[in-house]
C-alpha cells in the first residue's frame, strides 16, 4: 500500500473548485496541433487546434480552421496560447447558456496597442447581439465586461474599469456577475463593482468562445492567455476564500506579484 509521507496540506488545484471548464496551457499533453486530438503539440511556436478541458467534464477548446489556430508559446517557466490578433480563435461545443451567474478566472497579457473597441479574451454569445464577454480595450489595455440579449428585450450593459490601466503586462482577472450586478478584479483588487441588466435570461445551448468574439464591438487583437477556469449557472460558484486561491495559483503561471 502507498503511503503519503508530506506532513503540509495537499496543493491548491482550481479542480477544488468544481469549475465547468478548466484550460492550462502547461498541462502536459493538454494540446494538440489538429482538432481530431491526433498531433500533439510537444514545444513553443507549434500551432494549437485543440485545447484539453481539465476538469471532469470534457468541454474542450478547438479550432477546425487551421489558419485560425492560435499557437503555443513558452520562455521555458510560463506558457501560454499566443493569438496572432487577425483571426485566431478557439471555441467549445454549444453546451452553455448565456445566464448568469458567471464566473471566469483569467490570466492574459494584452500584446494589440491600436484599437478603441473591445478585444473579446472569453464569452458565451450565440449572435453579435446576445451574449457576455471579458475584454480589453487594446490601446489603453483597459479591463470591460459586456453582456446584452437583444432576443428577450434585455439592452446593453458595457462597463469598465474606471481608471486602472494594465499597461500592457501580465494580468490575473477575475469577474463574477450575478443577476444585476458585475464585478471584476485585477491583479486581486476590485475594479469594476456596478449594476448589469443582464439576470438570468438563457438561450440555451452556446460555445464558450476564446479569441476573436460574436459580440457586439468585438476586433481583432494580439494576445496571450495564461489560463482560463469558468463557472456557469449550472455548478456552485468559488467564494470570496477560493477567489483568492484561484488567483493565486493562476498568478505563479502568469509571472504576476499579487
């Protein structure tokens, strides 16, 4: 019988959590350079067309378009998905509703410095007009949240942070919004705190979204995505003690000081 000998507790895994989707670029043997899962992606620059979910319940990220496909990079410590800012993109099966609550932990460098829309880094959206979306206005590489359902009468709510500027570094983000209301952190201090119109209208059935987006005001922009952990409606959501674990342990694979 195997014995455990460490004396501490076990490591942090997001996996603690119960997230409904998981992506960590430095997962050995989480990538792969076709869709089909066939060629693995085994070093920096190699083109990524699919992206394992870690968690149990097998939401991958893929990308049948190979011109589309963003690549993998490290500096041998980090890693990362690189998107090209022209057409990059990755995207799960339609499994989720566009419902809140939501809740996405992320670790991105915005590399696009030209542009005054939103780059989309993840959403959930089925049309440019019903859908939510984590962003980045590039050239100020300001932090945005957006979400609007068009479809059942529900109009735009577009908010950012009001005066922290990324700067183009490396980031962990983290957002949660609920029914009427959406707050963001960056780099673990709130940013965004503000009212939403978006409750809990559902239009079942949509993709998670990496890249290049649906929604409204979405463009093209370079940029680097450290890893992605997601909550939808259907699971419980991490509270404010497993925030600060998540974003944490995100920020030792982005190179960021919390």
């Amino acid at each position: 019988m195997r014995r455990r000998t460490e004396s501490g507790p076990a490591a942090f895994s997001p996996l603690n959590a119960s997230p409904s989707v998981f992506f960590d670029p430095a997962q050995p043997g989480g990538l792969f350079q076709d869709p089909a899962g066939t060629v693995a992606v085994t070093q920096d620059n190699q083109p990524v067309g699919l992206w394992q979910d870690c968690s149990p319940n097998g939401h991958d990220l893929a990308q049948p378009v190979s011109a589309a496909r963003p690549t993998y990079r490290t500096d041998g410590a980090l890693h990362w998905i690189e998107s090209d800012g022209v057409d990059d993109g990755l995207l799960t099966e339609a499994v989720f509703d566009v419902q809140n609550p939501i809740t996405m932990v992320l670790g991105y460098q915005m590399l696009s410095t030209s542009g005054t829309a939103r780059v989309n880094l993840a959403e959930i959206s089925r049309t440019s007009t019903n859908g939510m979306s984590v962003g980045v206005r590039p050239n100020i590489d300001r932090l945005q949240y957006y979400s609007r359902m068009s479809q059942q009468g529900v109009s735009a709510t577009n908010v950012a942070s009001p005066s922290v500027w990324g700067n183009h570094a490396r980031h962990v983000v983290t957002v949660q919004a609920v029914a009427g209301r959406v707050t963001a952190r960056l780099d673990g201090v709130v940013v965004i705190d503000t009212g939403q119109k978006l409750t809990t209208q559902s239009i079942a059935a949509q993709p998670l979204r990496v890249g290049l987006g649906q929604v409204t005001g979405s463009i093209p922009g370079a940029f680097r995505l450290f890893g992605l952990q997601v909550w939808t409606a259907a699971v419980a959501h991490p509270n404010a003690a497993q925030i600060t674990e998540l974003e944490t342990w995100l920020a030792a694979r982005t190179g960021v000081t919390l």
